[in-house]
C-alpha cells in the first residue's frame, strides 16, 4: 500500500535495510562506476539464470539497442516482434534504423504466436523477438523451430520474466540473447537498469563493448598492444550504457531474494486465480501446462471491451493503483504516423481493450491481498 494515499498500486519495488546498507558500502567505496561490484552483480544474475554470460546496462531499453546490435541487427533489416509490449522492444530497433512488423499474439497468454511469425518472415527478417508477457514466457520451443527453419535470430525481450521457467528451462537460457529490466516494479531492482543475458561470448562482447562507447581496454583485443598501459582503442559506435557499481551493489542484493520475490508473487496469483474464478464477467490470465510465470503482471480482462473503462474506473475509485497494459504499441500516434494502422493485430487490440492489471508485488500482504480480491469482487458484481 503507498501509506500517503492509502492506494495500492498495480506494482512497487521491495526493498530492505540490508539492500539499503549495501548501496552505502558502495557509496563509501573507491568505485562509483566501472568498478567491481558490476562484474559480481553480472557473475550473480549469470548464476541465478544459468545464462552464460550476464552484461548490465543503465536500462532495459538500452539493454534492447545493444541485444540487437549484438546479435547483428543493422539499418535496413527487420526485427518480427509483439506489439502487446511496451514501446521500447520496437523502439530499439528504430535505433539502429531497422524496420518492426508486428504480429498478432495467442489469444490467452498474449505472447507471440509461433504460427503467426513463421507466416510473417520475410527477406530483411534479422530477428524474432517474443515479449514474456506478464512474466509468461513464451513458446520458445515452438519460436526456435521457425527462426532455425529460417536462419534467424531469436532473441527475447524478458523485461517482465526473470525468474520465470519455461519446460523447467529458465529465462536467459531459452533465447540466443535475452533482455531483462531492473525498474521498480520489475521482478528485482537497480533504479535504472538492465542486462543481456546469454551463452553466445560474441553476442556478450559486442554488448559490453557498445555499453562504453565501443572502447575496449582488453589486451587481447588491441589492434596496437604495446603503446602503453593507458592505451584504449574506440572498435565500433557505442554509447555510455553503463550500470554505476551503486545500482549493481543495490542489484546484487535484491538478486539474493528473487526466488522469494517470485514465490511470493505466485501466492498472490494462486489467491487471485482461486477467489475470482467463480466471476464469468471477467477472465483470468491464461497459463500454459508446462510454464512457472513470474507473475511480474496478473491482466483480468472484461468480456468485452466496453466493460474495461468502467470497471477500471471503479476499481480506481475504490483505491486499487490497477493500470493497462499495453497499448499496442502501432497505436501510438508516432507508429501511426510511420504508417501503421489499426486491425492489424486483432488479438492484440481485443486483449488491450479488455485489460486491467491488478496489484501483485512481493510485499503486498496478505490484507493487501484480501482487499483488493473483495474490492474486485463487489467492481465486478457491482457491473453486472
Ligand atoms: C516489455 C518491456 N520491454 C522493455 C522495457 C524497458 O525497460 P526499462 O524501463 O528498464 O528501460 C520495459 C519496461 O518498462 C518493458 O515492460
């Protein structure tokens, strides 16, 4: 609950004296940035993940733009993607002047549909990137054989899932490279931040090579070794991406407690899934037999789109923080004016114009809980 409005909001960041403490040793430390709780905070979450390789970045968003840039993105190419995301999976392709074609996601888990990709393929297709929607990963079995049918990449946008399993495989393991943010209201927290995770040491290098300018101090990378040992080479464009060792002390220690985090979440959702699954006026989210969500979102939808401003409006104005995710991403007035148009993804726009997020985060208590399910409850009755 935020105690000054008594709202409980759709998600927030849990934090504890121990990750506060562990920002002050870095803050009292020689290092600010380019230090070495970076490198521990990239050798934790390679650990927790299974990931080979772990970059951090200063966000999600960036940690897109240098995913694709690694994986061989380049002006002129396509990347095939969801648009039931937030904008910046497609705006990072605009970055390196690629193109984005949408396609239409499965209609329970609002992921990436398999079919609908293989059908979309095309000559300039560089990479098919699913969105692990809410925290549910997509079908990447079935995403693996298209993009191997067709010799492209695969690479997720995981913003949402860390911590989350697919056929008993985690996120960072099931794509060739896969995104994650570390935003507040993300599985665990740096402010700001991000990493690419992967097993591909190309893809790893490119990235930690256009997170700082594309400026490398490696010995073994040097075109010119034996200038000195203040000698630095610029390779490629690059950008300063880089995470401070101040977000990664804070990274590392929120690492340490995923496992609860998403235990905690699943409890919420098994408690939501059972207190409101006797209301036919909504649906639950969807969820695939052989996947452990990591609950980052728990989306009800109206039967029908009419429905969804009033209930929002409802359960606003009964003190719940819910929110909608997401616009198609083709509907914002900057994609309609690089020529998209609405009707392209049907099953996208109807599980938008259906969507209502309600609150789920680690700390929220078993009240909170208790609350919010009786405050949906008489929202929804109360519509009927
Ligand atoms: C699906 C998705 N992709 C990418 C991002 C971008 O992450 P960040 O906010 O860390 O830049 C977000 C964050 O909101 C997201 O939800």
């Amino acid at each position: 609950m935020d105690y000054h409005t008594g709202v409980i909001p759709y998600g927030r960041q849990a934090l504890d004296e121990d990750d506060i403490a562990a920002v002050v040793e870095v803050l009292r430390s020689d290092y600010l940035t380019t230090g070495p709780t970076v490198p521990a905070f990239e050798a934790g979450l390679a650990a927790a993940t299974g990931a080979r390789h772990a970059v951090a970045l200063n966000s999600g968003t960036s940690a897109l733009h240098a995913m694709y840039v690694a994986a061989g993105l380049v002006a002129g190419d396509e990347i095939v993607t969801s648009p039931l995301t937030f904008a910046a999976t497609a705006n990072a392709a605009l970055y390196v002047g690629a193109s984005v074609r949408f396609v239409d996601v499965e209609p329970d888990t609002g992921n990436l549909d398999p079919h609908g990709v293989a059908e979309a393929l095309g000559e300039r297709t560089k990479l098919i990137v699913p969105v692990d929607f809410a925290g549910h990963p997509a079908d990447y079995d079935a995403l693996r054989a298209v993009a191997e049918r067709h010799a492209v990449r695969l690479v997720a946008d995981g913003a949402h899932s860390l911590g989350a399993r697919y056929r008993g495989r985690r996120v960072g393991t099931l794509a060739d490279a896969t995104e994650v943010s570390f935003h507040p209201v993300k599985p665990i927290t740096t402010a700001e931040g991000g990493a690419v995770l992967t097993a591909d040491r190309g893809i790893a290098r490119e990235a930690a090579l256009f997170r700082s300018h594309g400026i490398t101090k490696e010995p073994a990378d040097l075109l010119h070794p034996d200038e000195g040992g203040w000698w630095n080479e610029q390779h490629v464009l690059g950008f300063n991406y880089r995470l401070t060792d101040v977000q990664a002390a804070l990274g590392l220690s929120q690492l340490a407690k995923l496992d609860r985090f998403i235990a905690r979440r699943q409890a919420i959702a098994a408690a939501y899934d059972e207190a409101l699954a006797d209301l036919d006026a909504i649906e639950l989210p969807g969820r695939r037999p052989d996947v452990e969500p990591g609950w980052h979102l728990y989306v009800i939808r109206t039967r029908e789109p009419a429905e969804r401003r009033p209930l929002f409006d409802r359960l606003r104005g009964a003190g719940l923080g819910v929110q909608v995710h997401y616009l198609p991403v083709y509907w914002h007035p900057y994609y309609e004016q690089l020529g998209y148009r609405r009707g392209m993804c049907p099953n996208a726009e109807r599980y938008y114009q259906c969507a209502i997020s309600l609150p789920i985060y680690p700390r929220m208590t078993d009240a909170e809980v208790a609350r919010s399910i009786d405050v949906v409850r008489d929202a929804v009755t109360r519509g009927t």
